[in-house]
C-alpha cells in the first residue's frame, strides 16, 4: 500500500498545484503548451524550487535497454512528474 506524503512532499505539491493554477489564471487556456511551461518554470524558479526540463528516463525490457523511450516534459525536485 502507498505511505503518507511527507511533510515535504506535501508542502512540494501544493507549491506545484498552487503555481499551476496561477499560470492558467494569468494566461487563461488556448496557448501552446510551450508557453505555459516556460511561465511555470519561470515560477518555479522565482519560489526557489529546482526542476529539470526534457529529462530522459530508459524503458527496459528484458535485456533490451531504450534509451529515447520516454522523456519527461518536467521533474520537479526529483519528486513530481510532470508531462
């Protein structure tokens, strides 16, 4: 079964909702995608919180090994995913 969000956890993904809904409150929809990352790691980056863009993470499958399988849009301090 899943354990309890920390207290860091936590406070990390209200921070990351929080910043969500201010960019979309500000910008409103209809734009590219683009546009609303770069805003919100604009934000991440004002608050403090570090993050990584385009991260590649391998698929393996049995003894195959794909390195361009999958790349997160965003990884918010090595914790949250977002895509």
């Amino acid at each position: 079964m899943y354990q309890p969000l920390s207290q860091i956890e936590e406070q990390l993904a209200k921070e990351v909702v929080d910043i969500a809904i201010k960019v979309h409150k500000e910008l409103g929809p209809g734009l590219l995608e683009s546009i609303y990352q770069k805003c919100f790691c604009h934000e991440l980056e004002r608050r403090g919180i570090p993050y990584k863009q385009q991260v590649a993470v391998p698929i393996y499958f049995e003894s195959l090994k794909i390195d361009d399988g999958l790349r997160l849009d965003l990884l918010v301090d090595n914790l949250i995913v977002l895509n």
